[in-house]
C-alpha cells in the first residue's frame, strides 16, 4: 500500500460527460501529480501541484482540469469527454516540489471507460 | 525518436534466469526512476538513482550517466516478477518522462 488514494477504481461514462476523479496523498506529501496512461500513448505527465499551486504542466487538454485544496487531496476534472480519453489515471504524490529528485508513490488508478 | 528508449519490449524467462531490462535517454537528467506496473495496473516505484547502482532484494539497477543508459537486473527471477518495468527520465527536475515499458513474463 503507497499511502496514495484514489477513487474511484473505475468509472464508466458516455461521450460528453463531465467525471471528477479523486486523489488523497500520503500523509506529510505535499505534491500531487496526475498522469494518463493510454494503450498507445503509454504513461503521460498531466499536471502537478505543489501545496495547492500548480507547478507543472504537461500534455494536459483544456478540457481536463485540476485543483489541490488545502487538505491537500486533489481533484481531476474532465468535461465533454471523448473515445480517446479512455485510459487509467494515476495519481502519484511526493514530499518535494521537484519530481526529479523525489520519490513518487504512486496511487491504484482509475480506469475511465467513455462509451 | 523518443527521448527515452526501452529494450526489449517484451520479454520472457524461465524461473530462475538473470533478467536485463534497457533504458536510454537522450535528454539532460536529474535522476532516473524504475517502476513497476503489475497486471492489475498499480504502479510501485522500484528505484530513482542519480549515479551508480542500487541494490534492493533481487533488483539491481545501475546508471551510467556519460553512456546515458540504465540498467534493471533481476536475480533469480520469479513468476511474481512478471510485470511491466517502466524507465522514467527526470529531465531537469520538473517533469518525467516516460519510457514505454517492458513486459516481463517469467514462467515456472
């Protein structure tokens, strides 16, 4: 068990709908970083916040959104969902501010099902 | 080119064999992470290393930054090894990057 929680495991939803998936970090970690990982994309860097600010961007859509709250779990919204945004999600938190230098745990994932 | 290079794709042993999964990458970086995804889909981080090797278990992973390679080895291996092992860059400390993993099959 990493500490990481996600929920839900799995969601299964039509074409656009709007779905918020949930992730609590491990005690005392005050990063969150959202990842999708896709059958033909494999694992790609979302977005990440550091203390409740964003910190980092990566090949994150403009329907998809996040937020950190000051208990510091964190929520991913995506709206006016497609086919393609089928995959898993993870989330992953970490003590420090630089995923470079810091270990990740990572949480269970939600698997996304848009039909 | 992807700037991060797994080898092989897919990879099966008989228990018991000495296990050697690739990574390169092309960009600067600040430390690689090992990580392994198991057939549920969980991922649990294995090793993050800057330099050298680090020993944990059966796993060894090694780094060499001039070459711009690492190395995950598995002593031993076990049908519970069977996996996914993915190789991420830290490329100047703000993001990862992603290998495309190597799936491990280990038979009794």
């Amino acid at each position: 068990d990493s500490g990481v929680t996600q929920t839900p495991k799995h969601l299964i939803t039509a074409t656009g709908q709007r779905v918020t998936l949930r992730c609590s970090p491990r005690s005392g970690d005050l990063s969150v970083y959202w990842y999708q990982q896709s059958l033909d994309q494999g694992l790609q860097f979302l977005i990440q916040y550091y203390n409740g600010e964003e910190r980092a961007k990566g090949n994150i859509l403009e329907r998809f959104s996040a937020q950190q709250f000051p208990d510091l779990h964190s929520e991913l919204n995506l709206s006016s969902l497609e086919l393609g945004d089928s995959a898993l999600y993870f989330c992953a938190s970490s003590v420090g501010g630089l995923p470079g230098s810091t270990e990740a745990f990572f949480g269970q994932g939600t698997r996304l099902t848009v039909v | 080119k992807n700037e991060v290079e797994q080898s092989p794709q897919n990879l099966t042993a008989q228990e018991g064999e000495f296990i050697t999964i690739n990574c390169s990458y092309s960009v600067g970086i600040s430390a690689l992470h090992w990580l392994q995804q198991h057939p549920g889909g969980g991922i649990v981080s294995l090793f993050m290393l800057s330099s050298g090797k680090k020993k944990h278990g059966r796993l060894i992973a090694t780094i060499n930054i001039q070459e711009k390679h690492s190395s995950l080895h598995i002593t031993a291996s076990h049908p519970r090894d069977s996996a996914v092992y993915i190789c991420a860059a830290a490329h100047n400390t703000d993001k990862l990057i992603f290998g495309t993993g190597t799936r491990l099959q280990v038979f009794p």
